[in-house]
C-alpha cells in the first residue's frame, strides 16, 4: 500500500507503463521487506540478548530503526543521484540544496545568476504543472470519502498543502 500510495512522488507515475508501475511497486515492496528483515536482524546481533524481546527490546528497536532509515537514506541519494536509475516528481518534498540537480557542483556549471533563476523558474512550472494533474484525482478521490473519512484524511494529511 505505502509503495502505491507514494508512487506519485516518483517520474515512474507519469512516465511509464501500467505494467511498469506494478512491477516497482512489488520491486520495492520486497525491497523494503528486505531491509527491514536486515535492519532488525543486524540489531539484534549487535544489541539484542538472547531473551529478546523480553529484554534490551529498545536498544534493539532502535538501532533496527536507525539501520533501517540510514540505509534508506543512502539508497535513495544513491539512485537519485548517483546512479541516477529514478527520478522524483515535482511533486516530491525534498529539503532545498539536497534534491538531484541542487548540488553546488551543478551550480557551478550555471555561470550566471540569470540562468539560475531560470532554472528555478522551470522548476517551480513543473512542480505547479504536476499539482493541476494530481489536483483532480485528489479531489474525486476526497470526495468520495465519508464525512468521518474525510476528518481523517484532514488530520493526517494536514501537512500536505505545504509539502507540495
């Protein structure tokens, strides 16, 4: 569910098949399986006990939950920006200076503060241009909900107007 619903922070949404949209989302299902497979065993052989999880249930789960963040961490800046094997949409929430294309050696191939402002422009075009076509399948889809759903979806949801 978690892969399919944030699918469209990924090109993948807008640039490929059917068919490829759900050969990634099970590709990273297994992925994250996996990860947190070996994010939870590496914990417990470095911190656990052997009346686990009786005891040092904390240590443990923290040091799973570190492994498991760092690794998605270096995974994501490795295929977006190293390896470059995906992409992000515009309408991915990414901190300023750490998105691909915002490293300071790609600013120090723009020469002039002009092209730079430029470049942001289409940037910002491209994020407003991804909102107007998720815009309306978000709106059937609020819709739709139940009074009681759409209080929910208020309340978890609340910060996306700023995410995006």
């Amino acid at each position: 569910m978690w892969e399919v619903a944030q699918a469209p922070l990924y090109s993948i949404w807008t640039s490929s098949t059917f068919r490829d949209k759900v050969f990634a989302a099970i590709h990273c299902v297994l992925g994250d399986m996996i990860i947190a497979g070996s994010a939870l065993l590496g914990a417990l052989v470095l911190v656990g006990s052997p009346s686990c999880p009786c005891e040092r249930w904390l240590p443990v789960f923290a040091a799973a939950l570190a492994g498991g963040i760092g690794y998605t961490v270096h995974s994501e800046w490795l295929n977006t920006t190293v390896r470059q094997g995906w992409a992000y949409s515009p309408l991915m929430p990414v901190m300023p200076g750490h998105a691909p294309g915002d490293d300071e050696d790609d600013a120090d191939q723009t020469t002039s503060p002009i092209e730079r402002v430029d470049l942001r422009i289409s940037t910002m075009e491209s994020r407003v241009s991804a909102l107007n076509e998720i815009k309306p399948v978000l709106a059937r889809l609020y819709y739709a909900l139940s009074d009681d759903q759409k209080k929910k979806a208020d309340q978890l949801l609340i910060g996306m107007g700023r995410m995006m």
